[in-house]
C-alpha cells in the first residue's frame, strides 16, 4: 500500500480554488515567465482537467508541473488554503507512475539511496575535483570546466568535503545528563558540501550543554526523491531513517535538523506518511528554533559587545517560512555581539532553487536569483546568513552573477565565531 496521496485524493483541495488570482502575485515563476499555467491557478486547473480526462498527460502537462518551486508562498496568500505545492507533488507521482522518471530524476534517485556511492564520490572530489571543477576567483565555491549533464559551467557550487561530516563524530558527544538528547540529522548537504555547517552545530550545542548524537547510517531525507516524484525511493530512505533514528526506543530525543529542506522532508513529508514515520516526524525540531526556545538568546545577550561588526542580513528559506519559524533566526542574530542585523527587501521570497526546479529551469531559476541579489545588494549588508544549504548555495550562486561582494554562511556559523573555543 503507498504511503502517498494520489492526484485524485486531492479533489477536494482542487474543487475549493475559486480562481481569485490571489496567489497570482505571490508566484515567483509566474512573475518571471508570466504564462498562466505556471501560477497555482493554472495548475490546479491543468490538474483537474487531467483527473476529468479533458488533458492528456503529455509533455505540455510534464513542463507545467515541473515549472514550480514548491515554494508554498501560493498556500500562504490562499483565502481557501489550497494546497498547491502539495497538488504538484501528487501531479509529479502520477507522471512517474504513468511516464517513468525523468532521466534526472532517475539520475538522482539512484545517488541519494545509496550512501556508499555518496561517500565515493565524495571522497573521489579530492582526486577528480581538480579536473572537473575550478575554484571562482574572489568568490566562494567552484564551477565546472566543461559542461556536464544537467550542471552548466557558469553555475556555482560548493566544494566536496572529502571527510564527510558524520565520519568525524561516530561516537556520542556527552553533555548534562539532565538536558534532553539531540540526535543530528544532518542531510546530505552537511555532511558533504558544508561540513563547516555541522561543525558549528557541534560547538553551540555543546556550549549549551546538550549531548548530542549523530546516527551514522542516516540517509537522505528523501525530497529530492518527492520532487521527482518517486515515492519507492522515499519510503525505502524513509524506512531507513525511521530504524537509524530509532535510538533504542528512547522517547525523549529530539532530532534536530540544520537545514530547512530536511526538516521539512523528515518532519512535515514524514507526519503526512503514516503513523509509522509521523513518530519520528513528531520529534524533529529546526536548531535554531530549538536553541532560542532553550536559551540561546539570552545567553549571548550577555556576551561582551564586540568592537567590530558585521552587518548581516537573513534570507527566509521557504520550507522554514512555510512552517512559522521565522522571528527565531532574527532574534539570534540580534542577539550576536558581532552582528548588526539589517532586513533586507524581499527576504521572505523564494530564492529560486526549489530543488530539481533550478537544474530543469536554470535561466529561471537565475532570474529569480537576480531579484533576490538586489535585495542583498541594496541591504548593504557584508554577509547573508540563512538556515538552509540549499538557499545557501543559490544565494552564492546569484551574489556571484551578480558581481556582488557578500558572503553567504548559515547563522549557526555565525552563533559558532563568537563563542570561546572548548
Ligand atoms: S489564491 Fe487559492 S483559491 Fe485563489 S486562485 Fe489561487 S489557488 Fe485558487
Ligand atoms: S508553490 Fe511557489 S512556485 Fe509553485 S505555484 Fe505556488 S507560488 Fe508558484
């Protein structure tokens, strides 16, 4: 039996969208293309004439579903709260279903069920990473020589870690054995590309006093698999995650993610799957929600005042915004003794990764980038933090087109510079 709701369980959903338009001004991807069938109007409209048989699903009907960033900023504007990014995924499933997966989502499925490859390639960045990637000059990050299917030369990405980040902590680290157990899920971007991520997480966790655990055979949270709309792969990486994070039956463990995508596929796409994977869903918390809901604010409230400081701006990574958790990164850097915190404009829309959306839709997906540097561009901030590689590494990705100075980093590395070291 699936654990996921076909297109046609979402007929209701479909049958309360009154075609106000509100969620017109909302669509970043229709705000760039302006073609009706890319803004949730359109597409629920598409997917109720698919489910009365007055479309076939052809490759028209395929481009329209891929041309959106689940982003959720539609649900947010919807005076009926439909839920259209959750209508896509269904519309993505029935492709796969019907079609097969695209050669991408093929591609991608086979990488992340696979953690010995991940650990491969990884590892194998240290030898080949000369030969296919050059570093950017005065910015972060590298790009490829020469194309390679589905990544073009001009787009920027982080550089491979050849120690992945969970095969340098495979033991518990203690804490106050009156403070509940953190158990890390770090998703792949971590423990990949922004080690320096998870190592952050590390220092402020254990100046908070937390023990602190990081299951070593977690996998992948299992969204880019969703996106692509194969749900064998996200029950098998489900499956797996759920007896990784088992940890011994053990109630009062909270699992804490550092990346707004993950928590979003392991908390809110697992509590949807059943009540199998709705117990380990029940227990994920963002980590910057968790440490200002225990303290972490005022803690470094009474850090001396430093000197020196950066001015940084926050971008809202959509799968964060989408659950409420938006006050409590801010709250963090205001609290920072280094840090000038300043808004920028637009900081609550979509950055235009949106996961396979950026690699079918790259120029899109660039456009979308460019509205967001000029935000960053206009703050004047010297640093862009966030709460997501992903965001991370296309906001990176648009500062560098851009020609901008700024930086990018995730606010846990920023939480991390101004504690002492232990
Ligand atoms: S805002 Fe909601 S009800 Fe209005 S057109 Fe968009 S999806 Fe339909
Ligand atoms: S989820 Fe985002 S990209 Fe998709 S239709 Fe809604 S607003 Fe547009």
């Amino acid at each position: 039996m699936s654990n996921h709701k076909k297109l046609a369980d979402f007929r209701a959903d479909i049958d309360k969208c009154v075609k106000c338009g509100a969620c017109q001004a909302q669509c970043a991807v229709y705000k760039t293309i302006k073609r009706e069938s890319t803004v949730a109007r359109g597409k629920i409209a598409i997917a109720n004439a698919l489910l009365d048989k007055d479309l076939p699903l052809d490759k028209r009907f395929v481009l329209d579903m891929s041309q959106c960033l689940l982003c959720g900023s539609c649900f947010d504007k919807c005076p009926n709260l439909v839920p259209t990014d959750q209508i896509v995924m269904a519309a993505r499933r029935e492709i796969a279903e019907r079609k097969g997966l695209s050669t991408f989502g093929k591609a991608i499925t086979s990488v992340i069920k696979r953690p010995k490859l991940m650990n491969t390639l990884a590892k194998s960045s240290d030898h080949f990473g000369g030969i296919l990637f050059k570093k950017i000059p005065d910015h972060s990050g590298l790009r490829l020589r020469f194309p390679l299917p589905f990544i073009t030369t001009d787009r920027s990405i982080p550089d491979f870690t050849p120690t992945p980040f969970r095969e340098r902590y495979p033991q518990p680290i203690g804490g106050n054995t009156d403070k509940p157990t953190l158990s890390f899920f770090t998703g792949c971007m971590i423990n990949y590309t922004y080690p320096e991520v998870g190592e952050a997480l590390v220092k402020v966790v254990r100046f908070m006093g937390f023990p602190l655990i990081i299951p070593q055979d977690q996998g992948c949270c299992g969204l880019p698999a969703l996106a692509a709309g194969d749900e064998k792969t996200v029950d098998q990486l489900a499956d797996a995650n759920v007896t990784a994070f088992s940890c011994n039956g053990q109630n009062d463990v909270v699992i804490v993610t550092a990346c707004a995508s993950c928590y979003s596929g392991i908390g809110e796409r697992y509590r949807a799957m059943g009540k199998d994977y709705a117990q380990m869903g029940d227990k994920v918390v963002d980590i910057l929600k968790f440490l200002a809901d225990n303290g972490l604010v005022e803690k470094l409230q009474q850090l001396p005042r430093w000197k020196e400081t950066k001015r940084v701006t926050y971008h809202d990574p959509c799968h964060l915004r989408t659950q409420g958790i938006t006050t409590e990164p801010r709250a963090i850097l205001s609290a920072l003794p280094n840090v000038n915190f300043v808004e920028m404009e637009g900081a609550d829309k979509c950055c235009g990764l949106g996961g396979t959306f950026s690699v079918y839709h790259y120029d899109t997906s660039r456009e979308i980038g460019k509205r967001k540097a000029d935000g960053i561009a206009a703050s004047n901030a010297d640093l862009v933090a966030s709460a997501c590689p992903g965001c991370m590494m296309q906001l990176q990705d648009s500062i560098n087109h851009a020609k901008l100075p700024q930086q990018v980093c995730h606010v846990l590395e920023l939480v991390a510079d101004c504690l002492p070291d232990s």
